[in-house]
C-alpha cells in the first residue's frame, strides 16, 4: 500500500463506522416513534370503545321504555 491508499481507506473506515453509527440512532429513534404512535392508538381505541359503548348503552336503555 502506498501511503496515501492507507490513509484513504482509514478515511473510509471511519466514514462507514459513522454511518453505522447514525443508521443504528435512526432505526432505533424510528422504532421507539412507531411504538410510541402504536400505544397512542391503541389508548384512543380504548377511549373511543368505551364512549361508544357509554353513548350507545344510553340510547339502548331509551328504546326499552318503547312499547313494541
């Protein structure tokens, strides 16, 4: 290796060791963000099923004073 090779590919390692670097930060910040939008949406799901099931079990108990 000629001495300006070496120092090319030390360059290089260091630039893929940083991209490694960087790729792990965004796979890890992009997993932690899905996971945290997948427990908001399960949570709105639970709130809405149960003011659903609040508003329609109102309505219901309305329609049993109906006579048929």
């Amino acid at each position: 290796f000629k001495p300006q090779q070496f120092h090319f590919f030390v360059v290089l390692k260091i630039l893929l060791l940083v991209l490694q670097l960087v790729l792990e930060e965004l796979l890890l910040s992009l997993f932690l963000l899905l996971r945290f939008l997948y427990f908001l949406l399960k949570s709105l799901n639970l709130i809405t099923h149960k003011v659903l099931l609040t508003r329609f079990s109102s309505l219901a108990s309305l329609f049993e004073d109906l006579p048929n």
